[in-house]
C-alpha cells in the first residue's frame, strides 16, 4: 500500500509540501445527522476539520476503511449548504482536501479509476479558488492514478503540468516530488536513460534543500534504473548512498529497500 500526499486540512502528509497541522482532536464517533442538523455551521465545520484529523490517524493506525469513513464523512460536512455560507473559502479547501484523500486510499485499494474520478474534482476546486499547491499535489496524485490505470502518456502530461506550477511558484518540495513521479514513469515505459536524467535532477534539488525522505527515495529509484541496464556498480555506489541515509535515520528496512548486490 502506497498513499504519497494525504491532506488534513490546511497541510500535506508524507513527502509534499509540509504545513504546519491543525491541532489534533481527540478520537469520536462522527456527529450523527440528526445531531448535525441541531448544531452551527461553526460546529459542523470544525466537526468536518476533525474528520480529517481524525481519518489520518485512522490510516497511521492501519485502519484505512475507517479512514475512508471519516475523509468521507468530512467531505459531506464541508459541501452542507449553511457551512458553505458561513465558510466559502475554506470548506471548498476541505472538500478539496478530503476528495484527495479519498483519492489516494482508493488508488491504494486497485480503483484507480475511482481515484481518478475523485482527483478531477479535487482539481478543479484547486483551480476555482486559486489554490496553487493543491492544484500541483493534485496533480501528482492523478498522474500517480493515471500510471496505475497503465496509461503513461497521460501520467507524463499531468506530472509537467505539477512541474510548471511547482517551478512557477518557487516550490522546490514540490518540484523534485514531480520530478521522481515522471522518473517513475520513464521507467514503467523502458527509458531507462531519460530516467535516470529525471532522477538525478531531482536528486539534486532535494540535496540542496536537505529533503532527506525525497532524497532516499530518489537514490533507491535511480539505483533500480542502473541495475536496469546491467550498470550494477553504478547502482551499488547509488544504493550506498541510499543506505548511509537510512543508517543515519535508524531505519532497520535499509538493506531489504536497498540491496548491493
């Protein structure tokens, strides 16, 4: 199970474009409907900013159902019409928010098309109220989709598309995020070179700004694409790397994510 930039609200989860967090609410049952109906639209919006909170600790706790659950319940929350009124900017935030979320765990599931269906609509509300780095996570995340469903071309396309917009913005994060997800994708089709090139300047970029998870990740990536081609002592001193970085974070996985061979 891969889920890459799980959103609560007003942040990023994983890898892209970190923000500081809500703070966390502690765990309850959602409000049921009759319950909502006799509460504000402060107390169903601020209900809706814990669903998401609250779905996120579900999925670190491998409860991904009961995630989908509450990212579902929120998306309910944001789209009532009196929180509408009372919170026009920011419950389209949070429904943008949980359709990505919701996008993602799908995608994780094997529905890639639904992933899909939910990334469009998330898009299109990151375009509507000029939200520029969700528009870019979006992205991502659909071209992410797009690979799954085995169509590549499609997945390029929309990953320039985070580019340009990650460029445009001076976001770096964002930008060598993109870059490692259009490396992947060179790769799926078997150019291997092109690649390789795609990696080693988003290597660069994560370098520069001391993003380590990007950076081990884009080392593991581009050590595959060398042993790919039959350069394996290239791959090895690229695993190397990889491998000094996970030692210094203490992760135990380190050899089997990254073996030299």
């Amino acid at each position: 199970m891969r889920l890459t930039t799980l959103r609560i609200y007003g942040a990023a989860i994983a890898l892209v474009f970190c923000s500081p967090l809500v703070p966390v609410s502690s765990l309850s049952a959602p409000l049921p409907l009759a319950a909502q109906a006799q509460t504000s639209p402060e107390q169903r919006k601020a209900e809706a900013d814990r669903l998401l909170q609250e779905g996120f600790q579900q999925l670190n706790a491998d409860q991904l159902q009961a995630a989908i659950e509450s990212w579902q319940a929120a998306l309910e929350l944001f789209r009532d019409t009196e929180v509408r009124a009372a919170f026009p900017r920011e419950s389209r935030l949070g429904e943008e928010y949980a359709l990505g979320n919701l996008g993602v765990a799908y995608d994780s599931l094997g529905q890639h098309q639904q992933a899909v269906d939910l990334h469009e609509q998330a898009l299109v509300i990151a375009r509507e109220v000029g939200d520029r780095d969700g528009e870019g996570r979006t992205l991502n995340d659909l071209g992410i989709a797009y690979r799954n469903l085995e169509q590549p071309e499609r997945a390029i396309a929309v990953f320039q598309e985070a580019l340009t917009i990650a460029q445009a913005t001076g976001n770096p994060v964002g930008e060598g995020i993109t870059l490692n997800n259009l490396g992947n994708t060179y790769a799926n089709l078997g150019d291997l070179q092109r690649a390789i090139e795609t990696y080693e300047r988003s290597l660069t970029i994560s370098r520069e700004i001391g993003n380590r998870p990007s950076e081990i990740n884009t080392l593991v990536n581009l050590s595959l694409a060398y042993r790919r081609l039959g350069q394996e002592q290239q791959a090895d001193q690229v695993c190397a790397q990889a491998l000094t970085i996970f030692r210094e974070i203490g992760d135990p996985t380190a050899e089997s994510v990254c073996p030299i061979e």
